[in-house]
C-alpha cells in the first residue's frame, strides 16, 4: 500500500486516489503564486527531523471558552501563538504557529522575529486578546485577534495582512504541531485543502476561510521543511503531501493574499484527523463573528455571577477581571476542579520536547490549588473552590492522608517528594468552605493523623528545595490541625479534636524554638531563618541550595514565609519576632522596582535567568516574585495599616495582556527584560493572580478574607 494512503488510513481519512494539485485541494490561487512547475512529492523525506522545544513561559494572552464543551486553550506570545492545550489543561499540542513574510525572491522574514509586537485585550470582559505586529522594517502589517469556538475544540484567529509599502508580498503560515505533548512523533498530510496532523489519541487540522495556495508536510531543520524552503528559496520549493514516518512535523501553507487582506485561521483538534478536519470546517463555516460574540457572551455571564469589583480595585478594574477569568481558565474540563499552576513551560525555549515526560507548570499543586480556591471564594466562585476540594479529596488524596508534591490530571505524581504543608491546606480550604459532613471529616481526619505522625519537620517546605522546620510549613501545619479539630467536634469525634489541638498547640509554642535563630550573622537577632534542618536554628549547620545557590549557613539564608504565621491566624500580627524578622528581610532580599517593593523567595537563591539573562537550566540568579508584595499587604492589613501601595505593585508587575508573572525582573533594564516586569520563567502564574485578587477583596473587607477565624481566635486573639 503506498505511503500516503496508508497515513490517510491512519490519520482517520477514507483512502481516494488523489491526482496533483486535486489531493491538496489548491485552489487556481497556485497557478498565480509563484508554486507552478513544483514536483507534488509524496512522502517527505528527513524523519525525523531536528530536535524540538517547547516556547518561553512569559505568556502575553491566554483564553478558553467559559463552556465545558470546547476543550482547548490557547497561549500566545512574541507576537505568536504558543502552546494549545487539548483535550485536557495538562496536554500541549503546539510548539508555535506565526506567519512567514517574502517577497517571492529578495527576502524572507519570520513574524516573531521581524515585528515589533503589540497586545491588545480586545474587551476587559472577556479573554479575547489580539496581536498587532509591524515589521520593522514598515513594509507590512499583521493583526490577529484569538477567541475558542465554545461549541467545539476549534481556536479561531482573525488575521489582517497590510502591505504599507512597496511592492506585494507573500504570506504562509508555518505551524510546528508538537501533539500529544510531544515534539516527535507526529505524522501529517494534506487533505482537501486542509493540513491535517497526528500523535496517538491526537489530532489537528489547520485551515483557513480564503484556502490554502499551495501546502506542505516535512520535518524540521531538513530539506522537506517549508521554513527551510522559504529562506533558501523564498518560496516553496517542494510540496509533500505527506509526512508519513513521524517525526518533528512542520506544516506550512501560503494564504493568498493581496494588499489588505482579512481572514481567518482555524486550528481545530480531534481524536482522529476526519473529526479534526470537520472540526475545523464548522467553525470556519460558523463564522468568527458569531464565534467571537458567543465567546464573550460566555466571559461576561460569568463575571456577571460574581461579587462586583471591590472598590479598591478602582483604577485597576480590567485588572482584577481578567485576574478573576484566569483563575476560571486554568480549570481543567475534564477533571473539574484541577486548576493548574500555569499554562507554562517556565524557560520552555531551553526544554526538550521530544518525548511527552515534560508537565511543566500545568500540573496541580495542592498548595496552589488552595491559593486559587481561597481567591474564588473571595471573589464570589463558592462552585469553583468546592470543586478544587472535591478534586483534592477524590483524586490527590492518598489512602494514609497525604498529598503528593504534585500530579497530573489524573491524579498521577509528576515529582516525588512530600510537602507538608500541603497536606495540611486542603483541611483548611474545608473549613472555610464549611465542609464538616461526614465524608469530607473523613478525608480531613486521614490527613490531620498524617500530620500528627509525620510532622512538624518536612521533607519538603513551599520552595519545594530543603526539608525541615520551616515557618511557613509550620503555620499551615498548625493552622490545618485547628480547623480538623474542629470538623471533627463537630463530627463528634471528641478524641481526634483533642489530639489535634494539643498537637497544634504544642507546635505553635514552639515555632520560635525551631526557626528564630539569636545567633545569625545578618543584621538584627532575633529573626526567622527560611528553614532549620533539625529545629535548632542557632547551631549553624549547612544549607545546600538545591538551585544551584550554593551552600550557606542556614542562619544566613531568610525569606519571608514567616508572614504565612499572621495570614493563618497562628500568631499576633503585633509579634515583635515578625516586626524584626521583617527588617532582616527587607534589609536582605527587598528590591525597589520601578512598580513598587517587591522580594527575592530568599537570598541566594538560583532558581532564575543567569547573569546574561539565559534561561535557567540548573543554576541562575532568582529574581523578584510579586507575589510577596501581596502577602506583605496582608501583613499590613493584619496590623490596619494600608497595603493599597502593594495591590498597585502586583497590578504594575504584569504585561500588556494583565497576566502578572511568577518572577519580575530584578534590576535595570538588560537582556530583554524590564526592570519590574516579567521574565521567561512563568506569566501568568495562578497564584499571582489569586494573590491580586484576594488582596484587593481584603482591603475592601478591611481584613484578610482568607485568615481562619477558627485558628486567629485561639493564637491571635
């Protein structure tokens, strides 16, 4: 059988005999565009091509439906499309997608990196975001506006092609698919005008409401590559209907095109080709007008279900909604109530994608889960965090009580360790949510009984790097004991609430004990060290960094995860001990950014971009997290004092599309960075975004929303 019926076959295609241009289902377009005379080729050559990888974590825009029925996600930035997730939140299926502008003999410029870049939020209600690239060189414009079909697993991006000066140009669209989650392994054809992909359960069909000219299947950095073609040819040199063997796919296509053309891309996804290809078709046949106002319709009921904006957002509006709809967007429509950290790959351009191990930050943590569920319930998503709890007990939850570090969807551990924390969060979101029937007492119990057997000491703390007595291990452990002891008096289990408290409190006398150390080197004793290894902090005992920080004396390595001891109720928010831990801090690991305050997780840190602004891959420098600018306000709240200055910094933090990042730029403008601003490790985070919100909720509130009444009434009080 020859090769491209039997990839027709495997792809989900019926097998027909196609003849030339017939098979690729070109319109007459090709005859003017410069392709007449090519060899139609069957196979492609060069499988399986050069290596692949994923793109920077510093996402631009991201969007999805509001519907359960269209399951995918798209991410752009540097001016492209980056990873589509589908069907689940944790599959990625795209390298990138961008256009590729020649003049058919003189010169060839890919999108990315000829343009200067701009993004737009098309509406603050909805994630609808457009690209506006402009070649630097001012011959020509491009703009893409993204939305999802909401009845169909179908991105649509409307593209406008300008030529603001000399003479016409040509447009193709160059699609890496790395399916699957992979970047090997996929096999493509084109089918009735369509460039159709595969990799195991999945596949894509890209295509576009003008047609295609002309199109081609080949494998990257070889011969058969369109992109290879384009720069050595300035045209396509070679068409292959098929890429067969499988491998590191690259598909391209020329669009027809004149002076100021509109149209529209649409890159659907199925199990199958034949499903993929229909996919693709409805939609176009839809229309994006129809699909874009079905899509914002979806975007603006749900902010419609929420409590209004508090007031302290004022000026900040679009800013805490589209904080609000990206919490909303990093549930999965699967596995409901498994939110991802980010729809990531922090410094993604330095990960090998060849094999589909690489999860990346979409993952779930049940740490983060409980900053996203804590930040719904602030915002009025009651539903949503119940659903995180229901995900945490039915899918996460081991059999003895314990969490792992983190999972896939499935339930699946991507890392090995143990965190105690997180163990402990998951008994505290069930209490706030009033959670004591029996059942969930049940889950609550197990875990608390691991806690009493297992901590205060973790193997793990929240920086996922050293294990411990940690601060801010101790005030979630402490906090979770509390809130158990009290679903299960009121499960009427007298004896495990009693043993629960009389572990907690004996913890909480001893916090000092084990982590403020009298004896450090830096500037000011007392203070809180990040963690102590076996509960004396003053015997100065070695800390290894496991980042490539280097090894220090733990009494000279200090964060401020002591402030998660005020936010959980576990100690006055007037204790001197934090008052001077925090000037230790701030004299230690507090950067003033061109946005406002912001703090390094803990000096020495290498978890970040190297001195040359290169991709970590091991070792670095880290940078800023806006994050601890919300947990500061909280402190500030804590004690009636205005954290609004903090709410503000987060807010500066983040980029054009308002996705505030995991870590912001540490000094003076260098290497493609801005001071203040995100870098390539992950934007957005989900706990950014939960941080902003909840921190705007409680300054409004006048108190932080988040604090267990239950624990600041017996400690803090």
């Amino acid at each position: 059988m020859p090769k491209a019926i039997r990839n027709r076959i495997s792809l989900g295609i019926a097998p027909k005999i196609f003849l030339g241009m017939a098979f690729l289902g070109c319109s007459s377009a090709a005859r003017d565009s410069g392709e007449e005379g090519q060899a139609l080729l069957a196979d492609a050559p060069g499988a399986p091509g050069i290596g692949s990888a994923w793109t920077t974590g510093a996402k631009q825009g991201l969007g999805t439906s509001t519907t359960a029925a269209s399951k995918v996600w798209y991410t752009i930035g540097q001016g492209i499309t980056h990873e589509i997730y589908y069907p689940q939140v944790d599959t990625a299926n795209v390298q990138d997608l961008q256009y590729v502008v020649t003049d058919g003999s003189s010169f060839m410029e890919l999108e990315r990196d000829a343009t200067t870049h701009d993004v737009q939020l098309v509406d603050p209600k909805a994630l609808e975001y457009r690209q506006i690239n402009t070649a630097k060189s001012g011959r020509y414009r491009i703009t893409k506006t993204y939305v999802t079909d909401p009845d169909r697993a179908t991105v649509l991006i409307r593209t406008r092609f300008q030529v603001l000066s000399g003479g016409a140009l040509q447009l193709y669209v160059l699609f890496n698919p790395s399916l699957n989650n992979s970047g090997m392994g996929d096999t493509g054809a084109t089918v009735n005008g369509k460039l159709v992909a595969s990799d195991g359960p999945v596949a894509s069909a890209l295509a576009a409401s003008t047609g295609f000219s002309s199109a081609t299947n080949g494998y990257s950095g070889t011969s058969s590559d369109g992109y290879n073609q384009l720069r050595n040819d300035h045209r396509l040199s070679g068409i292959y209907d098929t890429a067969s063997a499988g491998g590191n796919l690259v598909q391209t296509a020329q669009v027809p095109v004149g002076t100021d053309t509109s149209f529209t891309l649409a890159l659907a996804f199925g199990t199958d080709g034949t499903q993929a290809a229909n996919t693709a078709q409805a939609s176009l046949d839809r229309g994006f007008s129809a699909v874009e106002s079905s899509y914002k319709t979806g975007w603006r009921n749900y902010l419609a279900s929420l409590a209004a904006p508090p007031a302290s957002v004022s000026g900040m509006t679009t800013q805490f909604q589209v904080a609000a709809m990206t919490l909303k967007a990093h549930e999965d429509k699967t596995y409901t109530g498994a939110f991802v950290a980010s729809l990531t790959v922090p410094w993604g351009q330095a990960i090998n994608a060849d094999n589909s191990n690489t999860a990346g930050y979409h993952a779930v943590w049940a740490r983060d889960l409980y900053e996203m569920g804590t930040a719904e319930i602030a915002i009025g998503d009651r539903a949503a965090a119940n659903r995180a709890l229901d995900y945490l007990f039915n899918v996460q939850q081991r059999p003895d009580g314990s969490y792992p570090q983190n999972t896939r969807l499935d339930g699946t551990p991507v890392w090995g360790s143990l965190q105690l924390d997180e163990v402990a969060f998951p008994s505290i979101l069930a209490w706030q949510l009033g959670r004591t029937d029996a059942a969930s007492y049940a889950k609550v119990k197990a875990s608390a009984n691991f806690l009493v057997s297992h901590g205060p000491s973790t193997p793990q703390e929240r920086w996922e790097e050293a294990g411990g007595y940690s601060p801010s291990t101790l005030a979630a452990e402490i906090a979770g004991l509390v809130c158990a002891a009290d679903i299960a008096q009121k499960n009427g289990d007298t004896a495990a609430a009693n043993t629960f408290l009389a572990t907690a409190d004996s913890w909480q006398q001893n916090v000092e004990a084990w982590t403020l150390t009298r004896s450090g080197h830096l500037d000011g004793n007392p203070y809180y060290v990040r963690i102590d290894d076996n509960g004396n902090p003053n015997d100065g005992h070695n800390l290894c960094i496991a980042n490539g920080g280097g090894c220090h004396d733990e009494r000279d390595v200090v964060d401020a995860g002591f402030l998660e001891l005020i936010r959980l109720g576990v100690k006055r928010p007037t204790d001197a001990n934090i008052a001077a831990s925090l000037a230790v801090v701030d004299r230690n690991i507090r950067v003033n950014t061109p946005v406002g305050a912001m703090w390094y997780r803990y000096n020495h840190d290498g978890y970040g971009e190297t001195d040359s602004g290169g991709p970590y891959t091991g070792a670095g420098r880290g940078r800023l997290w806006p994050i601890f600018s919300g947990e500061r306000g909280e402190y500030e709240i804590a004690n009636g004092r205005s954290a609004t200055s903090y709410l503000a910094t987060m807010a500066g933090s983040s980029n054009q599309g308002y996705l505030i990042p995991e870590q912001a730029w540490d000094r003076p403008d260098a290497n493609g960075f801005v001071f203040g601003k995100g870098t390539d490790s992950a934007t957005p985070l989900a706990w950014s975004m939960a941080q902003f919100v909840r921190l705007a909720v409680s300054i409004s509130a006048g108190k932080n929303v988040e604090t267990p009444s239950i624990v600041a009434t017996r400690y803090a009080r």
